[in-house]
C-alpha cells in the first residue's frame, strides 16, 4: 500500500478521537506527551525457519553447532500520545510508535581450511497507529481494557559468513513490499507522577505477515539454498507481544 493511502488511514482514524475529545468539558484538551521503552514478540517465520532446517540439514557431518530457529524478537518502542484525557474515570489515548526488534542467530561449521561461522539476523521495523481505552481502579492504577493499533510492516534479513581468514561474506534481503498488520491487547498504567509520568505495561496478540524477501540487486530468497522456489512464507503469522514503557505528559 502506498505512503498517500498510509496517510489518509492516519487521518480517518486520528480526527474523530480528537474532535469528540474536544467535548470532555476539562477546560483543556488532554495530555500530549512521548514515550519509550522495551518491546517482545513472538512470530512465526515458517519460510524462513524451513530455510534453517534445509541448512542444518546439508551440513549434518560438518555442524559444530546448528543454526537455530527464529520466533522471538526484542527492541524498542518509542511513541508519542497525541492525546490522552480522563473524563469520568474513562482514559481516552490516541498514539503512534516506532519499534524496532530483532533476532540473530548463529553456527558454527568445520571445514578443511579452519571453523566458519554463519549469523542470521532478522529485523522488524513497524510503525504503528492506535487508539486505548481505559478505566480507573485507584487513584495512581489505570486498566487499560484494550489496547489496539494497526501496523505497517517491514523486514530486513542479512546472512553473514566469516570463514577462515579475511574472507567475509554478506547478503542482505529486504521485504518486497510492507504490510499490514494489527496488534490487540489489555495493560495497566502505573502513575509514578500523577498525570505526568506513568509506567505502563501492556501484554497482547500481534498480527503479521511477511511475503517475500528481494535483495538489492533483484535477487528473491528462495525456499532453500538448493531450490529455485521463491520463498512466499517468510513471516507467515504473528504471536503473543509485550511492551513494558514509561510516559511522560504535558498538558494541552
């Protein structure tokens, strides 16, 4: 999908939050504010895990250690609430975020010249758009009973071999093309400084899919190292995510 219409998305799902906030009857609008902090998901790259196996395989007799397989990825997340205001025990949040995980793994393998090691690492870059709701329990503890944003998309995955002396080789891949995604869940916001800073931790479901994998110069990575099959599955599902991050506000 394209920029303009990624735009447009942003603009229908921002301007009814912010225009009914406008009626809460505060005085003002809201808090606005920053945030950041660390961020897990689990995912299922079953193109790209068949692509492992294929690789241990071929080189059963030679593997000091084997490559394993990809499904959990950490980083950061660090966002701005456009908008966040409590009206009758009721939080309204309208936010974007841009996160960034990543997974590596290695293997070592024998061969007649020395060891050579081979690393994979998966990127994720996600930039997301999202509204929360949430209801006061106490005074300084919030439950956010759902939490939703939806997602744009992309990957990038290097392999790396080191063998025997100065030789190094690198391939990088990207996503063909982003995607679409969304990520559902529930949390709670701890205030550390009422109104103005909070710990927020949030536990949900992610969506995610990544088709296939292009390098720079046209190349497509194919189902195996032996196998003239694009691989269509890298990421073929998403999984349970997490996010645990603290929020400064500033009043409007």
């Amino acid at each position: 999908m394209s920029s303009k219409k990624f735009a447009v998305i942003i603009y229908l799902v921002l301007t009814p939050a912010i225009i009914n906030a406008q009626s809460f009857g505060f005085g003002c609008l809201g808090f606005v504010g920053g945030y950041g902090g660390y961020s897990y998901q689990q995912y299922n790259p079953n193109g790209l895990n068949d692509y492992i196996q294929s690789f241990n395989s071929i080189r059963t007799d030679s593997l000091n250690s084997p490559m394993a397989k990809f499904g959990k990825a950490q980083g950061y997340r660090f966002g701005i609430n456009f908008f966040r205001a409590n009206f009758k025990g009721f939080i309204l949040t309208t936010k974007g975020f841009y996160q960034k995980l990543s997974e590596e793994n290695k293997s070592s393998i024998n061969s007649f010249d020395g060891t050579t090691s081979e690393i994979y690492e998966l990127e994720l870059t996600n930039w997301g758009l999202g509204i929360d709701l949430g209801t006061t329990i106490t005074k300084g503890l919030s439950w956010k009973v759902i939490d939703a944003a939806l997602l744009y998309n992309t990957a990038t995955f290097t392999d790396t071999r080191n063998a025997p002396g100065p030789s190094t080789v690198i391939k990088k891949f990207d996503s063909e093309n982003p995607t679409f995604g969304y990520t559902v869940g529930t949390g709670f916001i701890l205030a550390l400084v009422e109104q103005y800073i909070s710990l927020e931790g949030v536990a949900g479901y992610t969506v995610l899919t990544i088709n296939k994998m292009k390098a720079a110069d046209g190349t497509e990575l194919t189902s195996s190292e032996n196998s003239h099959s694009v691989m269509n599955n890298f990421i073929s599902g998403g999984g349970f995510n997490a996010v645990v991050q603290l929020n400064i506000g500033f009043p409007l």
